[in-house]
C-alpha cells in the first residue's frame, strides 16, 4: 500500500494519519498550530510483518488509550532512523533517538513519538506472536534507543535499511523470507546483553531467544547455546528447568510449529516438505513424520493437503 507518492504539502494531517492507522493501527497525527504538514512514504506486506518508509515534518504521534483496542494487532514496532530526530515515549521510559539509532515500542500500550524536525524513517511492524518467548523480554526495553552501528544492531540497522530502499520490492516468497530473517535479527538486536548485565530471569530468556534466532541452525543444541551464553549446559538446564520449560522439547515444538505454519502458507506450495522442514534445522523425514503425528495427530503430508 502506498501512503503517498512523493511527499506533499498538507493543510492537516488527516491523511497521513488515516493512511498510517490503515498499515499498522489506528493512532492519532497532530502537528503545531503554526506549521504546514509535509509527509509521505510507502509501505509493503512481507507475510505478516509490514515495512514501511516514512518522511515527516515535526509532528507529535499519539497512541493513547482511546487508540488501543482488543481487536487490535499487537505489533511490536521497530524503528530506523535515517534522518532527523525524535523522542519515544512508553512505559514510563523516554529517549531521543538521532539518525543511525534503533528503537522499539509497542502497539499494545499506549506510546507517544515526538519529531522534533524532518524525520525519514524506516518502520517494521512485527506481531508480537512471531517473537515467541522473546516478546515480554524485548517489551521490557521499548523506548531504549540502540546505536545502529556496533554488533547485530548494525546489522539489522543495514536490513532495515535495504527493505526502506526497496519496499516496492518486497512480496511474495522473498518476502517471507526476509520476514524471518528480520524477526530473527530483532531478538538478537533486542535480547542481546551479557550475563554479568542481566539476572537469571532475563538470562532465560535471551537463551530461548537466541533458540528461536538459531531454529534453522541443525547443530543448535543445549551446548553451543551454553557456550555462547558463557554458562555451564547444566546450569542451562536448571534456569528452564526453573521456568517449567525443557531446552530440546521446547526446541522441538518450535520448529514443527514453524514447519506447519510454511505448509499451509500457499507461497510454499512449490517446496517439498522436506526442504521446508531443513529450513527449520530438521533434516530426517521419518522423524518429521513421527514428530508431526505425536504433536498435531496428523502427518506434514496430510497437513498440507488440508491446508490447515
């Protein structure tokens, strides 16, 4: 959906804000009283997540309470900031993000964006559903901005600034593809701290993140994520224990939900099982098959001639 062509001069920002409300939830545009408003961008779908390109003059964006409704998507929001800057307010928390930071909110809650000049943006709108275990992690460190120029945030600084070039690009299978890869990058990006940093509680739950980062990785195992944790793979195991989790069940159900949800995505429809099972680390037909049977009751074959 495009939000607009080239930027355009606007006596108000009804406009950009329906267009806006329209790609990722319903929020509300104001502008000082004495300025004319300039926006434009535009955005695509890639599966369920939406990217879009956003130029603005200073304007105030404001989800408040009235926004928020049950029947809303639950984004979690992550933003690049190519030029000009802007405070981000949620939860208490507030930050000024310049051009190259990373930052984060979400849609659930009520958050307020204050541009205080022109501002050109790349927006990626994640539900929160496809961040797993991560999601409460990552919703504890909204409104943080993160240099876009060190580690993993560099990286997926650099992601989003590809898919903010080329949005009219961005559909189909490469797509889909490109979603994930975001989505991983974003755990990584947000979860990504050391354990003298952190207490046990959110070490639990950047292990499961970096997990569901690495679900395509076939050697990921309790080991290597130990390691790269700096933990022993029994105190591993104990932190999950502790949270009523098992590292290779857990492991497990992650990927065949994956590998179920790719079988039913029509986008597929030209992959074998077994080539979207291996993009899920899964590389043995018959213990997919088995596996499918005891977590769904159904094998991958039959599933995909439901198509549910």
């Amino acid at each position: 959906m495009r939000v607009g062509a080239a930027p355009a001069l606007l006596d108000d920002p009804q406009e950009p804000q329906k267009a806006t409300s329209s790609i990722f939830v319903p929020l509300r545009i104001g502008v000082p009283a004495e300025d004319r408003f300039e926006a434009g961008g535009d955005s695509a779908r890639m599966g369920s997540v939406v990217v879009a390109r956003i130029t603005s003059t200073p304007a105030m964006v404001n989800r408040d309470a009235r926004c928020v409704t049950s029947t809303d998507t639950e984004l979690l929001k992550v933003t690049l900031h190519l030029s000009g800057s802007m405070i981000v307010i949620q939860d208490g928390r507030q930050c000024r993000v310049r051009p190259g930071d990373l930052v984060a909110y979400e849609t659930s809650r009520p958050y307020r964006l204050i541009g205080t000049d022109v501002c050109d943006l790349v927006v990626a709108g994640v539900p929160r559903a496809m961040l797993g275990p991560s999601a409460d992690l990552i919703g504890r460190r909204t409104a943080v901005a993160l240099p876009g120029d060190r580690g993993v945030q560099a990286v997926i600084a650099a992601f989003l600034y590809g898919l903010g070039r080329d949005v009219d690009a961005l559909s189909g299978l490469n797509g889909l593809r490109l979603s994930d890869a975001l989505v991983s990058l974003i755990i990584s990006a947000f979860t990504d701290t050391t354990p003298e940093r952190t207490d046990t509680g959110d070490l639990a739950g950047r292990i499961l993140a970096y997990a569901a980062a690495n679900l395509s990785d076939p050697g990921l195992c309790a080991e290597k994520v130990a390691r790269r944790h700096g933990i022993s793979t029994r105190y591993l195991h104990k932190l999950l224990r502790d949270r009523g989790v098992s590292f290779g069940a857990w492991v497990r159900r992650e990927r065949l939900h994956r590998i179920r949800r790719d079988l039913t995505d029509p986008a597929f429809a030209n992959r074998t099982i077994a080539a979207i099972a291996a993009r899920w680390g899964m590389t043995e037909p018959g213990h997919l098959s088995r596996a499918f049977r005891g977590e769904f009751g159904r094998t991958p074959l039959e599933i995909r001639r439901t198509g549910s």
